[in-house]
C-alpha cells in the first residue's frame, strides 16, 4: 500500500466526523449604527443532538470573515465557563476551551461567546464564522465524536446615525402635530 492510497483511506475514514455540524447562529444583540458598537453572540443549536449521553465538549475554535471596511472586531468574549484560548491559536483565529468539558446541559442553545463590533461605515455587510477541517484546533472538538464543523453567517443592516437636523426637524414636527390636536380637542 502506497502512501497516496493510506493518505485516502485515512481522509475518507475521518470525513464522516467533519460532515456532522451542530447548528451555529449569530444572534444580534443591539442595533449596529455608524461610530457605535454592537454585538453578536455565537450560539449552538442543539449542540449534543444525536450523541452518547456521556458526550463532553471540550473545545471551539473558529475564524471570522467579514469587510474591515465597515466593521472594526472589538472584543471575543467566552461565555461563562469557557477558558480564552485565543492568544494561543494565533492571529485571526479565537476559541475557547473548558476543562473537563461541557456537559448536555438539557437546553436547546449553548452560548459559545460574544463578538463585539464598532460600525465604521453604512451599508449591509455579511459576518462570517467558520472553521477549517483540516485544522483541529478549529471546528467543535467533542471527547467521544471528535472534531466537527462550526460555521455561521449575519447578515448585518449597518445605519448611519441621524443627521442632527434631521432629529430636530423630527421632534419639531412631533411637537407641532402635538400643538395642534391640543387646539383641536
């Protein structure tokens, strides 16, 4: 046997545990306007769905895509009982690990951390968090299942802040509307 043929075997033997993916959302917490900072939480649906009951999580790690143009990433935060392990993974990579692991905690959605942005410019911009097969360090890293995808996608509506006169001549035509029925009733 060659070592192109045991190199297939081998990727072919391990894709099964890269096919499986728990459901990752970006959940939008704030509305994302120019010169101001938001944040998205990284979320798993149904992390432990179809697993041994005696599954642990043990890490996550990920890379961000998205128009530096428009966005400026602020901060990765882990969710409680997560371990910062971004320092250690390298430029443009964040993660986090858990000793002994996550256990099924019986909900639905597991928070994995949050993504704190400034809005440089208007406009609509997409968020991407995704990971790499052929990198373990990447990816959900369970104990019994081993290694499996993470991936997600925003798409964010990025406003611009309100002129000043625009603000003014929205609170004066409040007020004149206000006026007026007074004079009415």
């Amino acid at each position: 046997m060659n070592y192109r043929s045991l190199l297939a075997s081998l990727l072919l033997a391990a894709s099964p545990l890269f096919a499986r993916a728990a459901g990752a959302a970006l959940q939008l917490t704030g509305e994302p306007r120019v010169g101001q900072s938001f944040a998205l939480q990284l979320r798993l649906r149904h992390p432990f769905a179809q697993l041994d009951p005696a599954e642990l999580l043990l890490s996550f790690g990920f890379r961000l895509d998205f128009d530096a143009s428009r966005l400026q990433l602020l901060q990765f935060l882990p969710a409680e009982g997560w371990n910062d392990d971004s320092p250690w993974l390298g430029p443009g990579r964040y993660g986090a690990s858990a000793f002994p692991g996550v256990a099924d905690p019986g909900t639905e959605v597991l928070a994995l951390g949050t993504l704190r942005f400034r809005v440089l410019d208007a406009g609509v911009t997409r968020l991407r968090v995704f990971s790499e097969a052929s990198d373990l360090d990447l990816g959900l890293n369970y104990l019994i299942a081993g290694p499996a995808e993470l991936a997600a996608e925003h798409t964010l509506a990025l406003s611009p802040v309100p002129e000043p006169a625009t603000v003014v001549l929205t609170v004066a035509g409040l007020v004149a509307l206000g006026t007026r029925r007074r004079r009415a009733g």
